[in-house]
C-alpha cells in the first residue's frame, strides 16, 4: 500500500471509531462551547488532516490526530482573546 492509501486508510478507521472521544476531548478544552461548536472543530480538522493525506506515513495516529485537534483548539482560544481584547 502507498503511504497515502496507508493514511487515509488509517485516518478514517480512527474517526469512525474515535469520533465521540474527539469531540468529547475538544469539548472539555474549551469552556463555553456548545455541542456544535467542538462539533465544527473536529470536522475541521478532520478536513484539514485528509485533505493533506499524502504526506509521509504516520505511525501514531491517535498522537497525530490528538496533536493536530489540540492545535486547531489553541488557534480558536487566541482567536476569541484578541477578539475579546480589541472590543473591549
């Protein structure tokens, strides 16, 4: 198998069976969230990982996914900050 077949073979076996944890996990970082909300931000990551699928193999892919969704949540926090600062 090619390492892009390989990823993305393995990436969707771990968003059918992780989808809930994930969403969970996104959830639990973010105070104020609706169920939406970490909805959208593993979707969006999800996105963003198999639209670059064809990258070199990845070997940890719970790592790889937790990783990448930790970032996403950090990117949205600094986000609603600088927002939250400008207006007030």
């Amino acid at each position: 198998m090619t390492s892009k077949t390989d990823n993305h073979f393995k990436l969707k076996a771990f968003f059918n069976d992780e989808y809930h944890a994930l969403k969970a996990y996104a959830k639990s970082k973010i105070d104020d969230a609706a169920d939406r909300d970490a909805d959208e931000i593993v979707q969006d990551v999800a996105l963003k990982l198999f639209s670059q699928v064809n990258r070199s193999p990845i070997n940890n892919i719970a790592g790889f996914v937790y990783h990448s969704l930790r970032n996403r949540i950090i990117d949205i926090l600094r986000s609603k900050k600088e927002r939250l600062s400008v207006e007030d």
